[in-house]
C-alpha cells in the first residue's frame, strides 16, 4: 500500500471515528445546555418555570412560535419518579405536552385533544416504583425536559393560558 493511500485510510478513519464521536456527543451536549438555560443553571428542577409572551427577539433555546404560551420542566428523576400534570386551558382548550430524555429524544406526548380534561401522568426511571391506575412514562435517562405548549395567538389568550399553565405540576410524588 503506498504512503498516500495510507493516509487517505488514515483521513476516512479519523473523520469516521469523529463523526460518530459527533452524533452520539452533540445531543447530549446541546440538552445540556437547554437544561441549564431552562432551569436557570439548576435553580429551577422538579418544577415549571413560564416563559412570558413571545417576540421576534425571545431565543432561549430555539426560536419559539408566537402564538404559543410556553412552560418547562427540567426533570430529574435520580430521587424517584415525579407526578407531571397540566390543567386545560378554558378559554381555547388546547395543550401539547411534550417529554424530552437527555439525549434530546422525544419520548412521550400528550394533547388535550387525547385528554380533554386535563394531561396526568407519572414520569420515572426504569426500575422505580410507580402507583397503579395512572399512566407512567419510562425515562430512558435521569434528566430531561417536559415542554407545555399553550395555543396564545394574542394577548387576552396568552393570559387565559398563562393562568391555565400556572397550575402544572412537576413534583416528587407523595
């Protein structure tokens, strides 16, 4: 084998090597810092925080729709499972509820259009016990986000809805 099909070899093994370093690395990357900026560098685990109204200028992690009232959860399962649930909103109904595991994989949704009167569920760890009769989520990982969106196109239902999402829950069981 001559020198510069050696180092061709060597070039595809490296970019190879570095491709798949660089998809199974990013994602965890990329939740990380959505996790961190959510959850105001960890302040703000096991409950909601609520977004306020969207702008052109509001880019906390993507560039969110302007007609949704958002909350998150940044969850962290290493002490049991956690009780998650989101209230309609009365005035338009409407309510997605989205579980993301660490790795940026969508692993559970919900809508109010499943669940009208409300979204309830357990979230846990494979393993940990979890009540019966109510739906549970299995995390893959110990942290993740739960993302509320709220359909808001304007400002009187933004209010309905922030009141709604005011109610969520992200806690610990009891």
């Amino acid at each position: 084998m001559t020198h510069r099909a050696k180092m061709i070899l060597a070039f595809l093994a490296a970019a190879a090597i570095g491709h798949v370093g660089l998809v199974l690395f990013m994602p965890h990357f990329l939740m990380n810092v959505a996790m961190d900026r959510v959850s105001q560098d960890g302040k703000l685990i096991n409950q909601f925080a609520f977004g306020s109204r969207t702008t052109q200028n509001s880019r906390t992690v993507v560039r969110p729709s302007p007609d949704l009232a958002y909350a998150t959860c940044v969850y962290d399962l290493s002490d049991g499972p956690l009780l998650i649930e989101a209230a309609p909103s009365p005035e338009q109904g409407y309510v997605s509820l989205s579980v993301f595991a660490a790795n940026t994989d969508n692993i559970a949704v919900f809508d109010t259009s499943q669940s009208p009167d409300g979204i309830r569920f357990v979230l846990a760890k494979e393993g940990q016990a979890t009540p019966t009769g109510v739906k549970v989520v299995i995390s893959p990982s110990s942290r993740g986000i739960v993302l509320d969106r709220r359909l808001a196109p304007n400002a009187e239902l933004f209010a309905a809805a922030d009141q709604a999402r005011r109610s969520d829950k992200c806690q610990k069981l009891t």
